[in-house]
C-alpha cells in the first residue's frame, strides 16, 4: 500500500510540474509573438506615417505607372489636378477597361464574370491555403490565446463594454444622430431621414446556429424600433458576408412592417436576386446600384419643406462569399449619404412680404468592410468624388493577423488614414466588439485608435474628431454648416468614453 501511494503522490507530482512547465513555455512562446507583433505594428505606422508626408508621390507614381507620364504639375498637390491626366495604357493587374477616363474604378468582373478589385485583384481572390494557414496558426494561439480573443465574463463585458439604454430626447435637426447598435449595425438621422446600415440582429454570424457566436447581443432590436414607431427610409447592405447580410433580419424588418411609405433596400450589384429569394421581399422595394451609381429619396412636410436624400455606392477593397461555390458572383461597396433640406422662409417689412428658401446640407459615409490599397488612392478618391463628410463609420477590428486580414480589413492606424482620405470631419469607430472575427485581442482596437490618432493622426484629437461609442449610444454630430472647423471641443453632444483596456 505505501508503494502504491508513493508511486500515486510521484506521479501527482509529476504532472503537476509538467503542468507549470507547460504554462511557462506557453507564456513564454506568446509573450515572444505579442513582442513580434507590436514591432510589426509600430513599423506598419511608422510605413504610414511615411506615406502621408509622400500623399502626392502616391497619387504621381501611380499616374505614371498607368499613363508612362510625369505629371507637369509638381507644386499643385491636389487630387482634382492630379484625377485629370487621361489614362491611355495601363500594365500589371490594372487593365483600361476597368477605369474611367479620370482614372476611377469602374465595376469590374474578371473573364469568369466575377468581380474584382480593379487596382489589385489578388485583394479579392484570397487563397484557400491562406485560410488554411490562418486557421492553423489560430488553433496554436500564435497571436492570442482565446482568452485573449473572447470576453472571459458578463462582468468584463460590462466593465469595457456595456450596454446602454438611450431614452427618447429633444433631437437637434441641424445635427446627424447616430447610434450603434453593435458591429457595423448603425442607426443614423439626418434631416427627416433613418439609415439603417447592414442589419444583424442574429445570434450567430454563420450559416448555422452553432457557428461564430455573438458576445454582445444587439443594443437595441427590431421589436422596440416597430414600437417606437420609427420608420426606416433606406437600408443599405455593404456585401453578402454573415457578419453584414443577414436575411432573419432582413425578413423581420419586412413582417413587422418598418420601412417608411418610400423607404427601400440598398443592395451592390448582384444581391437583389438573393434577397428576393431568401427573403421575399418584392422587387420594388430593392434598389440595386454599382459602384458610383447613386438613387434618390424625397420627401415633404406640412411646412412646405422638402427633404431629399441621396444615396451613392462607392468602391471598397473587399470580397464576397456565402457559400464555397458563389465566390464574388456579388459586389461589395461603400455608400455615401448626402441630404439636403428646402425650407421657405418668410420676410415681411412694413411696405411688402419677401418669400426665400434656406438649404441645409448633411452627410454621412458607412465604409462597410474594407482594405487600405498599398499602391492606390482608392480612399482618396472617394473623398475627392463624394466628400467631404460631416461624419463617418468606419472599421476598426478583424486586422490580425495583418498578413491574412490586411486585404480585406484596416487595423486602427489605416482607419486613422481612412478619415483623412475621405475628408471626413467626425468619425465612429465600428466594427469590433461583438463577435471574435479575428485573431486581436477582443478590446484592443479602441486603444490602438487611440494611439494611432496620436502617432499618425497629425492633430487628430480621440474622443472628439474620432471616437468610439458604447452599444446602444445616440450620439449627435454638428454639420459644417453649423460650426466651423474643430476649434470647439465641446461640438459633440454627449459623448461618453468607452473605458479602454490596457
């Protein structure tokens, strides 16, 4: 008996020991790639820090590679100056047919008929073996441990990232109301106008219900919307991935009945078919528009005010799949918001009555999923076409590991480069914080947004020129018609800070 005990206590012991020698080779190991991969990170700013002193020799070097032409300019660094060179021969990936004559993207398919990325066609036709790769490396921890990856608690989550419940208050109608409800689900007002941009209100972003689960549930559901009565005039949808298409939502909205009399779904190229037949919904009500098409909403009130809201879908660097075997048979895009209200105004003096009409102008960008181009302006050019942008929504999680995600998604940093491309004055970061899409850690992007406005932002200040918000927040932005500049750090109404995660 006391050999059997000895040999139970020896081997007892022996696990024991090679349990701590596990954990302290697994520490080891992951502190040697958290090390690797802040080098990489702080080298990938310091690369962006470098290309936006060198802004203009991006915009003169890809000209010449399309044209064969320096540009006669050199002292005029503005892009419409740079946009009206003639493109005659373009070599490499690029190909004539895929851009316009200023130099745009067009939409474009390869000879198969699927869509491409027109500037870089490996960025929307990512390998198999890289997923492969990815989900090897991922299985080994070889970013983060899952412990990293995954909230751990319900207490953690409403520690970093609660949930709030906004109630009803005096909106202001010279400012843009935004709320996120989680992901790249955004509730935005403008003028008379509701957006609501890619809608997932699933528990799961998979085809199945045991797929990516979700962490944080939806801030705010379709059943409070139906019971506030508030109507929805566009929804829009960026491409056809679960995590931004998701036809129980889209079906839910259509059966409890919240688009406006005029309202529609804003759908790329491509998916009016799906939705249809997933979803049921009629074809009127589906608007489908390719990239640098834009549509048109209008309305009026009893005070004779018109309203008009116009909707364009601009390019994104990204891809489209819902199935092993529909790979880009849909387009994915960006979508520019810009409304504009007509209010008759009356003057009366002593001798007469002169009638004026007043304009009011807002406008909101939703960048959807998108990539930074190495060798493009593709950003540039939006905020050239379509900007400049009272506010924006832009991603800011999924970037890891940046050798797999880089293509198709923008780490903090190239958000930051983003909003300075676009021109836009206020932006929201979205896209994180609800499911574990990647491999980051899961409350890492705000405080690398903040560190980015610092090291690459040139005078952009966080928590007020960009920011992130809490689930279920409404916050409210001025439009530059309003006030000038961003002198004022005060312009933002009721901004909370999102406590960050060291």
């Amino acid at each position: 008996m006391k050999s059997i005990r000895h040999n139970m206590e020896f081997a007892r012991t022996r696990a024991k020991n090679n349990m701590k020698f596990a954990r302290t080779r697994a520490n080891l190991y992951y502190n040697a790639k958290v090390r690797r991969q802040r080098y990489l990170y702080e080298s990938t700013v310091e690369h962006t820090k470098q290309m936006q002193v060198q802004s203009k020799d991006r915009w003169r070097n890809w000209l010449k590679q399309a044209k064969g032409k320096e540009i006669e300019n050199e002292n005029d660094d503005t892009a419409s100056v740079l946009l009206e060179v003639e493109i005659d021969d373009v070599n490499g990936d690029y190909k004539r047919a895929w851009f316009d004559e200023d130099g745009f993207p067009r939409t474009s398919r390869d000879k198969n008929g699927r869509f491409v990325n027109p500037w870089s066609v490996v960025s929307s036709t990512p390998p198999f073996s890289s997923f492969l790769r990815w989900r090897r490396e991922r299985w080994m921890d070889s970013y983060a441990p899952a412990s990293l990856r995954e909230p751990q608690s319900l207490e953690e989550r409403q520690q970093f990232l609660p949930i709030v419940t906004c109630n009803s208050k005096n909106k202001n109608r010279n400012n843009i109301e935004f709320q996120w409800i989680g992901h790249s689900t955004c509730l935005v007002q403008m003028d008379n106008f509701t957006i609501l941009t890619d809608p997932v209100f699933s528990n799961h972003a998979a085809p199945i219900p045991a797929g990516v689960p979700r962490f944080t549930p939806p801030a705010l559901n379709l059943e409070r919307l139906q019971e506030k009565q508030q109507h929805i005039d566009a929804v829009v949808i960026s491409h056809d991935h679960y995590d931004h298409l998701d036809v129980h939502s889209l079906r839910e909205i259509e059966d409890r009945g919240l688009l406006s009399e005029r309202g529609k779904y804003f759908v790329p190229l491509g998916h009016k078919h799906y939705i249809m037949r997933t979803c049921g919904i009629a074809a009127d009500k589906i608007c489908e528009l390719e990239w640098w098409q834009s549509s048109t909403i209008q309305k009026q009130e009893d005070d004779s005010s018109q309203h008009e809201l116009k909707i364009s879908c601009a390019p994104a660097q990204h891809w489209c799949s819902r199935t092993p075997f529909d790979r880009n048979l849909r387009l994915w895009c960006s979508w520019a918001f810009h409304s504009t209200t007509l209010t008759p105004t009356s003057t009366s003096t002593s001798t007469s009555t002169s009638t004026s009409t007043s304009t009011s102008e807002k406008s909101f960008y939703f960048a959807g999923d998108t990539g930074v181009p190495d060798n493009f302006p593709l950003h540039e050019q939006i905020g050239e076409r379509l900007g400049p942008f009272d506010l924006a929504a832009l991603p800011i999680g999924a970037y890891a590991p940046n050798w797999f995600m880089k293509e198709s998604h923008c780490a903090p940093h190239e958000t930051v480069q983003i909003h300075r491309a676009i021109r836009a004055r206020y932006s929201v970061g979205v896209h994180w914080g609800t499911w574990a899409l990647a491999d980051e850690p899961y409350f890492e992007p705000p405080r690398l947004l903040r560190e980015a406005c610092t090291s690459v932002g040139d005078g952009l200040v966080f928590g007020r020129d960009m920011l992130v918000v809490r689930h279920g927040e409404r916050v409210e932005f001025p439009c530059s018609d309003d006030v000038d500049g961003h002198s004022n750090e005060e312009v933002i109404v009721d901004p909370h800070p999102v406590l960050l995660k060291e």
